[in-house]
DNA sequence: AATTGTGAAATTGTTCACAGCA
DNA sequence: TGCTGTGAACAATTTCACAATT
C-alpha cells in the first residue's frame, strides 16, 4: 500500500477496539505533554499492557498512520483517533439528578472530557431547583423537553434514583435524544438506535471479590513483545 | 450429568462470564421481589438483551443449577451466584480521596453495594481530616498502613487526584492489598497478582460520541455494558 | 536495523441444535 | 410439552510471522 496515510471508511469495527482508542488517547496525550515526537506500537503496548500487534491492528482497521522503521506520529496520531472517536468537536451534555452522584460528575468533569460541554443540570426536588454548580443552575425537569431542544442537548446522564431512571430516559429519547450514559443500577429498555452505555460500579466491585476469591489463577493480559 | 445441582470447581472462567453473572444477580434480586419463584434462560436472556443459550452456558460453567422443563428456581440460583462472585460474605473497604467522587462514592454505598462495607475514608487534607461522612470520620492518609491493618482492609477504592493516585496505590499494595478500583484517570502500574479495575468514564463517554458520528449503523455493546 | 501493515493461524467466545429429563 | 445442559458449528478477536518500507 503507499504510505500516504490515508483515512479508511471501515465497515464493522469491534467495541473492543474503539474502547482501546479512547485508552490509546489520553495515554497519547501524556506521551505528547513529555515532548516524545513518535510512537511504537511496542511502546504504547507497554503502557497499555497489550500486545503491539494489538495496537498495529486496531490502528490499521482505520488506515496506515505509522511510518515503517519509525513508529506512530504521536500528535496525527492523537488527532486520528480524535476524528475517529468523534471528539475532534464539542457534544452538549445535559445531566439529570442534581443529587451527589450528578454533583459528583460535575466536579470530575472540570479538569476532564473537555469536549463533553454539560449545557444543563436538572432535578424533581424543588429544594434543589434554583442551586448554583459552577455556572450552571439546577433546573426543573418538568423543562426537559424544552431545555433539551434549546440548548441543543446530545448526550444525556442519567443520575437519578433507579425508580425514576426509565421516565426521564423515556422523555429524552421523544425529545430526540440518541445517546445515553446511565448511572441509575437499572436495565433501561430503549429503541435500538438509542446508545445507552450503564456505568455499572457494583459490576466492578463483585469482579474484584470474585478474582480475589478465585486468586489462585488471575486473570492476566500479558504484556507480549514482538521481539525483544 | 446426574441432576442433582451440583457446583463444578471450573478451571479458566471468561471475564464476560462473570460480568454477565453480575448482572444476573441484579436481576433475580428484581425477580425474587416480585415473587417469582422460578426463571427461565429465554426470561432472563430477555430482560439482559442476551440469547437464551447464552445464558445457559454462563451457568452450566460452574454446574447445573436448573430443572429441564421448568427453569432455574430463583433464590437458589441467586445465592449460588453470590458464592460464586464471593459476595455471600463481606469485604471490608476503604476509600482514598474524600473529594467529590469520594464522598459521591458513599452516598451511592447506602443504599447498594450491601456486601461491601466502607471501614474507612482517607485524604491528605487537612481541613478535611476529622470530618464526618455519616459513620466515617476522616482520617489522615498518613494512617494508611495502620488502619489498613487495624480495620483488616480487603480492598481498596481510589478517587484521588491522578497525580496523587500511584503513591496510594504503591503504598496500599505494600500494605497487602490485592484489590483496587481506581476512579483515577491514569494507568496504574501494580503487581501482576494484584487486581486492578480502572473506571473510566472518559471511555464510555468517547463510545457514545463514536456511535452518534458513526450513526448509520448502530453499535452493539458487549456484557457488562449493555447488549450481546 | 527498526518497525509497520496484514494475511493466516490460533484462540476465545457465542449460538445452534438436539438429547435428556421433569 | 417445555426447558435445561452441552458438544459441535460458527463467529469474533487476538496473536503470529513475515514481507514491505523507511
């Protein structure tokens, strides 16, 4: 192939490798911070702990961005994967429940997910309503549908208690809403083209108790050399 | 095989397996309330998006627990995920970081994660040190060694600052920890027979953005998210 | 000499399809 | 009849290994 890289239109790429891009980037940023101009995919498999034939096949699905001999140019390369992620422009978020975990959010969100731009901030409880986060302030969430379309929201959280996560998602996705990151420990029941991502921490935990139970044998992604 | 449920000591355990053995717990704890005493794979394999087969498979990997013609009884089939996630006993955890994910973290606790019981809440702040959190008292993070001895600490949940995370994490692991949820948002570098979960919600949030640029044909998701 | 890009092989995970049992 | 349990078929993903390129 001629090594102008060039961007493929791939038909089917797998969860698994659009999870490693999202890692592949925020470790590029670090590698970018620390001055390093290219990138092997034995280096950025050793920091992910995978294989560089991992990192070479998820790279190729979308076209040849390396240099042979040389390595990744680490900011194309970093600004590719932006592309390919979406996040080489802003998405209006919208957060439901104004409770800690929605609060909680907030605060993460300052220093992170710079193009994630959170556009409203809703809650039920009329003790809420009105309180100021930052610059924004808690809104009612009888204005969902109203808010939604006039700020031209795109992405919702959901981070309300677990009785009233279906409603609102109910209520987003009629208000044109097609990706949704839910917080609420509930299996919501949406249309198929409606993403819905559940952000579930008691997954991880009982995954923990398991392999610490199960310790004999840990699960272990080795971190695989193509040649020393 | 003789009928009678019989739980096999199984040999390589897939990570998705368990995942989705989570989820089923959730699940049968729904099901159970509602009084229904026994579930079919095609049941459950509806209410998680999954197929019925699937469902199967991911029990008979440890036994057979249901009745041909009938389904799996309910209580039986939860308590014996429990034990096989570990969770039919408690884990004593601490809390690093007595920010905002932090005391989210505990807020979220209360009302979930029953098995799991936050012993302790650490920080480095002084103006935070000594603060209450419901039961929990602030402790400076000096103590770590000591009260991870003294309160007998099994695992570890990390939502300090990025900077500060590896320190924690190195001087938890000299402690004796094996496992580690990190809300921190960089990679950790532990020991191989630690278990380490990072909860990244960057990487759920890039997902979303990635399926709503690549519209056209919609993302399935894989176990512990939401579809097969 | 180093490192990518990629078919082919190996491995892992999912679904089928049906025997066997309540 | 209905539904589990499971080997065999199939599908997806990862790794290998090496030609191609700088």
């Amino acid at each position: 192939m001629k090594a102008r890289a060039r961007e493929r239109t791939t038909g089917r790429v797998s969860e698994s490798t659009i999870k490693r891009l999202s890692l592949y980037y925020r470790t590029l940023a670090v590698i970018e911070a620390s001055g390093q101009k290219t990138v092997s995919s034995r280096d950025l498999a050793f920091r992910e702990r995978l294989t560089p034939a991992q990192v070479r096949k998820d790279f190729s699905v979308f076209g040849s961005f390396g240099t042979r001999g040389l390595g990744y140019p680490v900011g194309e390369l970093k600004s590719r994967i932006a592309r390919i992620l979406g996040i080489d422009r802003t998405w209006n978020v919208a957060v439901f429940g104004a409770g800690k975990i929605g609060t909680a959010l907030l605060a993460y969100w300052e220093f992170q997910h710079q193009g994630f731009l959170i556009k409203g901030l809703f809650d039920r409880d009329p003790r809420k309503i009105g309180a100021r986060h930052g610059d924004l302030v808690v809104t009612d969430v009888a204005q969902l549908e109203s808010e939604v379309a006039r700020a031209g929201i795109e992405i919702v959280v959901i981070a309300v208690p677990a009785m009233a996560a279906q409603e609102i998602a109910d209520r987003c996705v009629r208000s044109g809403i097609k990706a949704i990151l839910n917080f609420a420990p509930v299996n919501l029941v949406l249309p198929d083209d409606v993403c819905l991502r559940t952000e579930n921490m008691s997954m991880e935990l009982e995954y923990l108790s398991y392999s610490r139970v199960n310790a004999g044998r840990a699960p272990r992604a080795v971190p695989g050399n193509d040649l020393p």
